[in-house]
C-alpha cells in the first residue's frame, strides 16, 4: 500500500505487538529514507500541544462515533448516547473538520461479518485545509485486519535482476520433495563427477523456476483476489447481511489468504536478510 499510493505519512495504531522496532517500521516503509516516532497517549496533553492553533490533522481509532448510522449490528445503549454526544462536543470545541469517507461507509469489522462502525477518523483544522486545500480520505480494503487503512489525499520499487533462490518455504510443500527426486532422476549425464553434478544442479534449477512459477505464480495477484472476494461480502454485509454460508466461505477465504501471506513473508523475509548480508 506505501508503495502502491506513494504516502508521505504513516501512522500505525493496534499492533497487537509487544515491541515495535526500529528495523520494523524501515522494513514496512521499504527503506531506511523515514523519520519515525512513538506518540503516547498518557503523555498527549491537547492544552500544551496547542489543539486549536496551527495546522493539525488527528488520525486514529476513536472507538466512538458521531451518529447512530455509523454503527450496524452493535446495540445502541444509552451509554452509547452519551459517547457520541461527548465525541461531537469534542470535536466541535476543538474546531475540528471530520473529513467525510469515500469509497467504504464503515471503517471497522468484527469476525462474524455483521458488525460494523466508522470509528477510525481523520480531523483536520481549518489551518490545514488552508494550506492543503480540500482533502478527501478513501477507504482501503482490510485484508486481513478488522480495520480498513485510510488514506488522506488532497485533489516502482526495483529489485533489479532476480537470480535464482532456494526459497525456505519450498520445503513446507508436500510436492517439493517429489519434484526433486523426479528431477534428478530423469536426467542422463555422462561425465566426470564435477560434470555430472554441475549439469544435474543446473537442470533441477530450472525445473525448480518452472515449478514454482506454477505453484507460486501470480502471488499478489492470488492475494488481490482473495481480499477482492473478502470485500465483496463485506459490502454484501453493510447492504443485507450475510447468510451462515457466506460466513463460513469468508472464514476459508481468510484462511487461504494466511497462507499465502505466509508464503509472501517468508520470502521478503529471505530477501530481506539476502540483501543485509550483501551490504
């Protein structure tokens, strides 16, 4: 997504995470070219960092919303009544502008594909609207989060050539080992030993690239696909509900998606270390 929209910020909430690093937030940016910072709540006092004056855009998970039409599937208690009432107030008596969503009309989404709100915000100050003009904020697919990412915006990584890897994650693969054996059983060389071995490597390295362009082929677009069917039932939820086997094919299109990712993480991983040592 960094790459794909070419954002200038980035600002990460909820990592579930006990610790976020240093090599983490280069790696998600895609380079050591980043300036990063932790921003803690506790030690947040709006009076002091001057809310009100200046150019402000505030990001984040409210856990609260404005109106009762931006929750569907969540019980409105009275409880919940005086939530909006306090979060409007504190939008107003900060001067802030809620940026209004495009593309999505809920944010957030809970497990069972029935729950849904618009928690996750952009507020701006009119100071920022001077001086970014009108901005609109779009709603992202979630892949496998239950947030959606949201972009702000107003009106090619190149890997170079690609020689050949053993990838870890070939060996989690129940045909791998088949595949191999197969290989190097099929080819006739004669020869001295050196020969022989450099020849039989070097066909089991190309039947190894046909092999995977087969297996693990299309990868990103195998993970488009997938988050594109995720979407279309999270649309079909916000519209008309899901019925119990919709439900459960978004389950498995989730567990499909996890593996792949995996497969994907493995190999930026592998990479990532490929390119550590060489430098």
């Amino acid at each position: 997504m960094i790459r794909h929209d070419k954002v200038d910020f980035l600002a990460i909430q909820e990592t579930k995470m006990e610790e976020v690093s240093e090599n983490l937030c280069y790696n998600l940016w895609g380079s050591e070219d980043c300036d990063w910072a932790f921003l803690w709540r506790d030690s947040f006092d709006l009076e002091e960092a001057g809310f009100g004056i200046g150019n402000w855009c505030v990001v984040g998970d409210f856990n609260a919303v404005v109106v009762p039409e931006e929750r569907r599937g969540v019980s409105l208690e009275h409880s919940t009544n005086l939530e909006m009432s306090g979060f409007s107030d504190f939008i107003n008596e900060l001067n802030l502008v809620d940026l209004p969503l495009l593309g999505r009309r809920f944010t957030w989404f809970h497990a069972n594909g029935r729950s849904m709100s618009r928690i996750d915000r952009m507020l701006v100050s009119p100071e920022w609207m001077e001086v970014w003009g009108v901005c609109v904020v779009w709603v992202c697919p979630r892949d496998i989060s239950d947030h959606c990412p949201l972009i702000l915006k107003n009106t090619n990584n190149d890997w170079g050539p690609k020689p050949f890897r053993f990838n870890n994650h070939w060996i989690e693969n129940k045909r791998f080992k088949r595949v191999v054996e197969e290989c190097w059983r099929e080819q006739q060389v004669s020869g001295w030993m050196g020969y022989v071995l450099k020849e039989k490597l070097r066909g089991l390295k190309t039947k190894l690239k046909e092999w995977n362009k087969v297996e693990y082929g299309n990868l990103e677009n195998k993970l488009m696909l997938l988050v594109e069917d995720i979407n279309d039932l999270d649309v079909r939820s916000e519209t008309m509900g899901l019925t119990t086997q919709e439900v459960l094919i978004r389950k498995n299109l989730f567990a499909d998606f996890w593996k792949l990712q995996k497969i994907k993480d493995a190999t930026l991983f592998q990479r990532s270390r490929v390119k550590w040592i060489s430098q």
